[in-house]
C-alpha cells in the first residue's frame, strides 16, 4: 500500500543552484530561503560547504546560514566533504551534515578529487566530529542508478557503500540517480534486491529528471516503502551543457501528485508556488516544473 505521510526534502537552494551558470546574489538567496521556510518543509538544504573553485556558485554557504531567518520546525543541511568543509559549517551552525560520496569510481574522483577507498577515512573523521557536536548526518550515494564516466554500476556496490557510510554513524542515506538514468523497473529491482538488507524507513530517493522518469521512480518507490523523496522546487537546476547535471525531481510537482493521491506532505502548495515565483523571476529563466510550465501559460 501507499503511505498516509511522506517526508519532502528541498535540495533546490542547494542542487539546484549549484548547476546554475548564474552567480545568484546572497541577499536574493537569503530571500528566498525565508520563503522556503514558511512553506511547510521539515527539511531544507540551503549549501556546501565545499572549495570555492569547484563551486562558485555556493561559495557564500556562511553567509546565507547566518543571514536567513531560521524557522525552529525547520533542519538547515548541507552538504560537507571534509574536515575543511566541518569547520565551516559547525561556525555556520547548521543542523545537518551531509557527506557525499559516489558508488562508481570514477565519478567520485572526478567529483571529490579521492579513489572510494581514500574517501572512507576522510567522511569517517567528519562524521564522527559532526555527531560529537549533536549534528545530523546524512549520507548520499551518487551513480546508484548508473554513471556517467562508467555506465552500470552493481547493486553488490551500491550496498558495500552505503553499509560502510551506515557502520560510520549517518542517520540516514539518500540514494541519488545522479545523471536521471533509472526507470521505474530498474528502481523496482533495486529496491527488491536490496530490500531486509537496508532501513528503509532511514532510506531516501534523490532523484534527478533527465528523462522525465523521476515522477514514475518516485511512484514505485512510495509503493515499495520508501517515504523520504528530495526534490527541487520547479525543477530547478537541469543545466544542458554539463554532462551528468540534470534538474532534480521537482518539488512542486512531486507534492501535486502526493496530495492528488491523498498523501499528506505538510507542505502548503501555494506557498511554494509563491516561492518559485520568486526565483524564477531571480534566475530570469522559466522553471521547468509541470506546475510552473502551467502557471507560466496562464
Ligand atoms: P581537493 O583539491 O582534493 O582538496 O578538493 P584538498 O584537501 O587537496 O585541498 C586543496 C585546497 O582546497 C586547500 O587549499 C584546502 O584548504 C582547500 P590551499 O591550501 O591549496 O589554499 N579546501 C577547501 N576549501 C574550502 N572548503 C572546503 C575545502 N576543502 C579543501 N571544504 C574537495 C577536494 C572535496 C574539497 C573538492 O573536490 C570539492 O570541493 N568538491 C565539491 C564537489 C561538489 O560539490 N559536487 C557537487 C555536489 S555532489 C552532488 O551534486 C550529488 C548529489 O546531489 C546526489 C546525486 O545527485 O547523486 C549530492
Ligand atoms: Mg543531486
């Protein structure tokens, strides 16, 4: 059966900008986390705490943390790859840690500069540092779904990775169709295989749009158990010209469909229409999002 209440995080301010070409300023990001966070979430990742040089776009991660109203209901994550990156984030304040690494070996290198085997020590230390300051932990999976350097990559991977990360202490792990190449029988399998050997109640989807699958994956997942989705308001982020970037799931039609099937989100629709008015009119381009396509033709 379905569940009566799914948990939606908004990755937007943080996915989706990140593959945003445009520099957005730091008032008008502030801006719209504040409207984000009336909207009902219980969830938000706002940045990275990454290097600069990597991405720009988010380098601003401090000053948006300290600048935003914090709405008390509300976990502020972001994303953290190191020691460095920590720091940063426990002077920030932020509620959530969210190390990243990828199942294929490739693309963690090409993305956090480290061999898988390199990455464990390093997430370890931030993981273990994070708890010891009452942090949240939340751990990604990258290329689950397949990569973009590799092609297919094995479940038995997939798994071995997100064990590790669990033995290490994240509270959680989302699993992320980096490039939007499942399908929904693809995501069915996955489940099944992995189903008894993972939480799933800890488990979360992360689904990018590539394909326009990212709807169906999220279907087949709700009624195989899984109740936490990220998403990004509007669709934002789908960027055509670097390869493996593609808009998240989005938001607004992720919590459309939930509430059309009678499953409750807590999130109240207007408001996030309201705020992905806003950053649509920042970014000067129309939001990809069926919710967003219609409003625009109104
Ligand atoms: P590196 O160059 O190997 O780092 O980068 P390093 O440890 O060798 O240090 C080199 C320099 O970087 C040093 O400075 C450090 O201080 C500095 P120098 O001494 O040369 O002046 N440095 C930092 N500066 C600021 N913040 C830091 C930091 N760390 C080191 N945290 C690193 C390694 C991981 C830092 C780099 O590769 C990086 O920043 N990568 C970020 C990649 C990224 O953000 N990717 C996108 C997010 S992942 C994603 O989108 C997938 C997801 O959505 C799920 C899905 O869809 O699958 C989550
Ligand atoms: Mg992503």
């Amino acid at each position: 059966g379905l569940p009566e209440f799914v948990t939606v995080k908004e990755v937007g301010p943080r996915d989706g900008l990140q593959n945003e070409a445009e520099q957005i300023p730091t008032e008008i990001k502030v801006e719209w986390m504040n409207l984000l966070s009336e909207a009902g979430y219980s969830s938000i990742e706002f940045s990275s705490f990454v290097h600069p040089k990597w991405i720009p776009q988010l380098k601003d991660a401090k000053q948006v943390a300290q600048q935003m109203t914090r709405n008390p209901n509300i976990t502020y994550a972001a994303l953290v790859p190191n020691r460095k990156g920590l720091e940063a984030a426990l002077e920030a304040d932020i509620d959530e840690v969210a190390v990243f690494m990828s199942a294929s070996e490739t693309h963690n290198l090409k993305n956090i500069n480290k061999t898988i085997e390199d990455t464990f020590p390093v997430l370890k230390e931030v993981i273990e540092e994070a708890k010891h300051h009452n942090k949240r932990v939340r751990g990604y999976v990258s290329t689950v779904f397949g990569c973009p350097y590799e092609g297919e990559v094995r479940i038995s991977q997939v798994l071995q990775v997100c064990q590790q990360l669990i033995d290490m202490g994240v509270d959680e792990i989302s699993l992320g169709d980096t490039i939007g190449v499942a399908d929904p029988l693809q995501v069915e399998q996955f489940l099944k295989t992995i189903e008894g050997k993972m939480d799933f109640s800890r488990l979360a989807m992360h689904f990018h749009n590539t394909h326009g699958m990212a709807l169906a994956n999220t279907l087949v997942s709700l009624k195989l158990g899984i109740t936490i989705f990220d998403s990004s308001l509007g669709g934002l982020g789908g960027c055509p010209y670097a390869k493996g970037a593609s808009g998240n799931l989005a938001t607004d039609d992720l919590v459309h469909m939930l509430h059309k099937m009678g499953i409750q989100t807590g999130i109240h629709e207007t408001k996030l229409k309201e705020a992905a008015l806003f950053i649509q009119q920042a970014i000067q381009k129309e939001l990809p999002s069926h919710q967003m396509q219609i409003y625009n033709r109104m």
